[in-house]
C-alpha cells in the first residue's frame, strides 16, 4: 500500500510536469495552459452526461428488480475520471477519457464487478449471517434469530386502527370545544 502512495503522489506528478514542459516546448505556454483547461471543462460535461446516463441505468435495472452492480461500480470509474480529468495534466487527462468512454469503461468495470462477486462469494456472502456463532459484530445475536422469540417463530402479533386525517380534526375540534365550554 505505500507503494501505491508513493506512485501517487510522486511519480505521478513527476511524469506530469515532464510531459507538460515537452508540450509546452512544443505548443507554447498558453496554447498548453489552454488545453489544460480545455480538457478540464470538457471532462467534466463528459463525465456529467455519462454520469446521468448511468443513473438511468441504475434506475431501471431498479425497477426490474435486478441489483445494478456494474452499473455501480461504472458510476464509481465515472467520479474517478472527472477528478483525474480536474487534475492539470495529459497524463491524468489520458487516464481520466480512457475510463470516461463507454467502450473502454464497460468492460473494465465488468471486469472489476466480477472480481468483486467472487470475492464476496469466497468470503461467504453476506446470506451467512454475521460470521461464526452468526453474532453481530455488536455481540447480540442478531434481530431475526430465533432465539430472541421464545415462540421460535418471526412473526409478531399486533392491533392497527387507521386514522384518517379528519377522524384526527374531529377529535382536535371536539377537545378545543369541550375546553371553551
């Protein structure tokens, strides 16, 4: 994991500046500074209507009933991109468009769905309960364990009366005219 931070935050902005001084050679200060500013504001317009693109996924896979796991984790490479595209820089620009376009972003957050479904499935799932002994992590058993309803059953017996909103006046304005009498 330090090694990871240590790419971030070094190698990283080490590439960058080398990458923007050899554009800036090339192109001229403000003609770079530009692009930089170019890709920012495009960036983020990319990452706003593909990002409501994927909410409208995430909706109607909702309203089917099905779990919108891919289009998840796509939602989560789309925030990913628009900050790498907020960061000045080619690099992180490059980075940023390659997650941003549905035909590299699809498949690579398919790829990631998947390598997380199967960590889930090695670890048990979550039918499984709360691990060994299928305790909280709060050391109660958990609400829908038998064990807390002497019967053994998870059904509760219980009274109901509906109230409409002018059975409630009623009673309001029978109180406020028995308090004036």
């Amino acid at each position: 994991m330090f090694l990871v931070f240590i790419v971030i935050f070094i190698l990283v902005p080490v590439i960058e500046l080398n990458v923007l001084i050899q554009v800036g050679d090339a192109l001229g200060s403000l003609t770079t500074v530009g692009l930089v500013f170019l890709t920012a504001i495009v960036g983020v317009s990319l990452v706003r209507s593909q990002g409501i693109s994927t909410l409208m996924q995430v909706q109607q896979k909702l309203a089917r009933g099905e779990a919108p796991g891919q289009e998840i984790v796509e939602g989560m490479m789309l925030a990913v991109a628009g900050l790498l595209l907020l960061i000045p820089g080619f690099v992180t620009d490059t980075i940023g468009l390659l997650l941003l376009t549905p035909m590299t972003r699809i498949p690579v957050a398919g790829f990631i769905y998947k390598k997380m479904q199967v960590k889930v499935a090695a670890n048990g799932g979550f039918q499984g309960g709360f691990g060994q002994g299928n305790h909280s992590p709060f050391g109660h058993p958990p609400p829908n364990n038998k064990s807390n309803n002497p019967e053994g059953g998870d059904t509760f017996d219980g009274d109901f009366e509906h109230k409409s909103d002018t059975d409630e006046h009623r009673v309001e304005h029978k109180k406020n005219n028995d308090e004036q009498k």
